[in-house]
C-alpha cells in the first residue's frame, strides 16, 4: 500500500513522460476548517485530470481553472464558498493560499522519490520569486515550513514503528502503517518467521527485541507493538519500550493475558507501575475486530488516536 504522497509524485513522472503539462499545487496556509494541512498537494494534468488532494474535494474540480501566468510560480488566494463549505462539510468555510508551480524537472522528482523508496526525509524547497527548487536532507524533526517567500515540502516519515514479530498480523499492520507515512521495521529473531516476511519496504531485524528497542525506537516518535503472542519476546521488547519516551506502546492478547503481562513486568521485571500502566493491552481500539486485517486497522487507528490525543475510544488500560 502506497503512501498518498509518493502515488502523487510517481504519477507525475507516468504524466510528463506521457507528454503531458502538468501543475504541482502546494497547500502552504488555510483559514477557518479547512480540511487539508497545510504540505498538502496535488498535481493537474493539462487535461483537467487531478491527483492529492488541497481541500478534502472542495475546490479540486476548479484548480485547472484558478488564475495563474503559465510558466510562472505563482500564489493564489482561494476562498471557500458558503455552499461549499455546506456540502463538503465544512460549517465555517474557509480560505486556502495555494502555490502553482509548471512540473517539468523529472530528475528533482525521481530523487526525491528514491528517497521515499529509501524511507529517507528529504526537504523540497521552492523560492516563490523564482521558482527555484533545492533539495535537501532533514530529520525527523522537520516539518513543513512557510516563510513567506520560500517554503519547505518534507517528504518521508517523521514517525517510526516498530513491530515485534513477522507474523500475519504483522504484515497488515505494516501495509497500513506504510500507507501513513512510518517507517516500519520489523524484529524478528526466529528464523522461520524472518525467512517468509515479504513486505518489500520493511527490513527485517534479527536482534533480540530489547536490543531492536533500544537501537531503533526509543525516542518519542516512535512506536513499539509486541505481536508475537509470545512472553519470552514480548515481555523483552515492552521492558525496553516502557522504559523510554516512545509515545506509544501496545502488546497483544486477551485482557486476562494482559493483566498477567502487567503484573509479570512490575513483580519480575521491577518496572514502576506508573509506566506499566500506560501499555495498551488489548492492543488496539474497541471495534469489535476478529480477523488479522480487521485488528491492524483497529490498532493503526489507536496509534493515530494516540499521536492526536484523540483517546475516547481507546480500552481502559486497567
């Protein structure tokens, strides 16, 4: 499963290859609910064809017709209008500023798309007067930045996941996962297992879950899923994440099995309670999931409740 961002800039290549015009438009600032963040994109072909996405639906239909000198880098204004805002759902409307820019330089794209294949950042810098275009390197902590008369597009993950075992729920969780822009690693010490994972964008870690943890994600962007089903391995990798800044930790089973992993990680393990008691088990959100596919997405979105401390739904942790 693709991320949104890499589908939009590989179809651009398929486009001008094809002998196609094409227009990058940025989001790089909003008003009142618009649904798009502000580094949101999406490319119009010269024939009114269009894919991302600025608005949610709102005004993708009129980009091929927004005001603008060809060739140009060019910033537009657009508001959203009072029906609009009522049909796509947006009770306060809204005003977008918006940054056309003419697509021709396929090297600076497939670069930036080796990077994502890399699942390196990779910062897309555009000076509005001159419509010059750099590329850089940047960490995780980097993020889309407006300054007036350049702005910076990052593209890759700023987020990490880190899953305990390549098993078939694993596999799910990692798709998903890759489709949200992380970067999944898989720690898979037993060999049987390691041999079969095929999820070509996630690399496989032979180390002992501990000493994944403490490598790879310990930091608070990071995620840590025990998924094995087994203690000799869960119970290694939850002692290192809990007792780090990852911003989520979660491990599977039943309730039962939970509350003896708890009592197991406190009394034989010597962890303080107060970190104990912010492991997620059951893993995932309420939503009444029984299939492998159908976990994944419960715990991908307790994930993203977590990241936007949106917890409502989330299981009692006790």
């Amino acid at each position: 499963m693709k991320n949104s961002e890499l589908e939009l800039l590989q179809t651009t290549i398929e486009w001008l290859e094809q002998g196609y015009q094409v227009e990058l438009v940025t989001l790089i600032k909003c008003w009142g609910s618009a649904p798009r963040p502000p580094g949101s994109m999406a490319a119009v072909r010269s024939d009114g064809i269009i894919v991302g996405s600025v608005s949610g639906g709102c005004i993708e239909k009129e980009l091929s017709q927004l005001l603008r000198q060809p060739g140009e880098t060019q910033l537009v204004q657009h508001d959203v209008t009072g029906e609009q805002a009522m049909r796509y759902g947006l009770p306060c409307g809204g005003s977008l500023e918006l940054v056309f820019e003419q697509f021709n330089d396929m090297d600076h794209i497939k670069e930036i798309i080796q990077a994502l294949d890399r699942r390196q950042r990779i910062c897309r810098r555009v000076e509005l007067e001159t419509g010059t275009v750099t590329l850089m390197q940047v960490d995780r902590d980097q993020e889309f930045h407006y300054g007036g008369k350049y702005f910076n597009k990052v593209f890759g993950p700023a987020w990490r996941l880190l899953l305990i075992g390549a098993g078939e729920l694993s596999r799910y969780v990692a798709e998903i996962a890759l489709a949200l822009d992380y970067e999944v690693i898989v720690c898979e010490p037993r060999t049987h297992f390691s041999r079969a994972w095929n999820v070509a964008a996630v690399n496989v870690d032979e180390r002992s879950p501990d000493e994944a943890v403490a490598s790879l994600s310990s930091d608070s962007r990071s995620a840590v899923l025990a998924l094995t089903h087994d203690p000799n391995l869960d119970d290694l990798a939850l002692v290192e994440a809990l007792s780090s800044e990852v911003f989520y930790v979660g491990a599977l089973g039943s309730r039962k099995n939970n509350d003896k992993r708890r009592h197991r990680l406190v009394n034989a393990f010597g962890l303080d309670s107060s970190r104990v008691d912010s492991l997620h088990g059951p893993i995932g959100l309420n939503i009444g999931s029984r299939t492998p596919a159908e976990i994944a997405v419960a715990i991908v979105a307790e994930i993203t409740a977590v990241r936007y401390n949106a917890t409502s739904n989330i299981y009692p942790r006790i």
